[in-house]
C-alpha cells in the first residue's frame, strides 16, 4: 500500500478517534444575562419520587443568548440513568447539549430496566420489551421514567453532566421551563410525569447536578 494512503488511513482513524472522544462531551454553555444565578428550588424529600413545586419569584424570566426562559415549576429528583444521548445540531442544541433518559422508583432498578431495550434518538427516547411482555404494567413504565432535556446553568453543571454514565445515580435540582426564540420559536417542558409521545419531556434548566 502507499505511503500517502497508509498515512490518509492513519489521519482518518486519528479524526474518528477525536469525534468519539469529544462527542461524549456537551458543548459549551448557552450564554445567560449578567449577573444571573440559578437559584434552587425546593429538594426532593422522596428519593423515588420527582418534587415539583410551584414557579417562584426568586428565578423570574431570564435572557439566554436570543431567547427568553421562563421557569414553570421547581423541579428535583433523584433518578438512575437508563441512558444519555447527545446533540450537536439543530436550534434545540444552542441550549441543551443532552439529553438523559431517567428512571426512578421502579424503574431505577436496573435488574428491570435491563429487561427493556432502551434506546435514544431524534430527542426521543424509546423502549420495547421481548415476548415475556414488560417486566412491570405499562402505565408504571411511563410514570417512572422520562427523557430529560438537559439546559447547564453554568460550566460547572455541564462538567458534571459530561461525565454521567448509564447506571448511575444522579441527584439534580432546577427549573422546568419553557424557551421562547427572539425569531418565534419556542420549546416547552412537560408539566407532569404521566404523560408520553410528543411534547412528553421535560425541558429541565439545571441549576446542580451530581453523581453516585
């Protein structure tokens, strides 16, 4: 084979090497107004169970790049990561480089989880069971378990959130909002957890976020 093709082999196999690498990574934080802090809502006080509270005057609207963010509703949870997907195209990724597919109560054992075929894509996450059928009732699965838009508050969130594993435990507290585009567009949180299909995620501004 020729110099120049086995060296065309080798800076191809470097790229894919670096694209792999990097590609686990989130990118860089949405630029918030000045002097912006992310307050926190109130804690979750049942590990198996999310904690939504009302919005508060504490975290009004706020400027995010050409976007305006309106927090919905306080949001904490701990959760076992089933799965993380992430973004780099589209208006969606301008704000929220992740998404984390949770799980808790049932659905945090991953003896269950792993019964189901957990997958992400396109911002959805799916799954599909064998012919034993579900390992618990349908209606458990989509009350227990949700994709999650991931929005970094800060460079220290998305460190934390570049480095979140499936089957981890991840403990996280922020804001379910909704983000309105200078231009028009829009994307809105899902408001409950019994919801699925479209419009069924939570869009979550990440204010901490830790791992176990």
């Amino acid at each position: 084979m020729p110099r120049w093709l086995w060296l065309s082999l080798l800076v191809a196999l470097t790229g894919l090497w670096w694209f792999g690498h990097t590609s686990s990574l989130p990118t860089a934080v949405a630029h918030a107004g000045p002097g912006l802090v992310c307050k926190m809502p109130p804690p979750f006080e049942d590990p198996d169970q999310p904690l939504q509270s009302p919005a508060s005057a504490s975290m009004p609207p706020f400027r995010l790049d050409k976007a305006t963010v309106t927090p919905l509703a306080g949001f904490s949870l701990q959760a076992t990561v089933l799965s993380r997907e992430n973004y780099s195209f589209g208006r969606e990724s301008d704000f929220s480089p992740t998404d984390l597919a949770l799980g808790w109560g049932p659905m945090k054992d991953m003896a269950i989880a792993e019964k189901l075929d957990v997958s992400q894509g396109g911002r959805w996450f799916h799954y599909q069971w064998g012919p034993e059928g579900p390992p618990i009732p349908l209606p458990e699965i989509i009350s227990h378990s949700a994709n999650m838009h991931m929005i970094p508050s800060d460079g220290t969130v998305a460190e934390a959130l570049a480095h979140v594993r499936a089957g981890q435990t991840v403990r996280l507290q922020g804001w379910l909002v909704r983000i309105d585009g200078d231009d028009g567009w829009h994307w809105q949180s899902s408001l409950t957890r019994d919801d699925s299909g479209g419009g069924a995620c939570e869009l979550v501004y990440v204010c901490s976020l830790d791992t176990r």
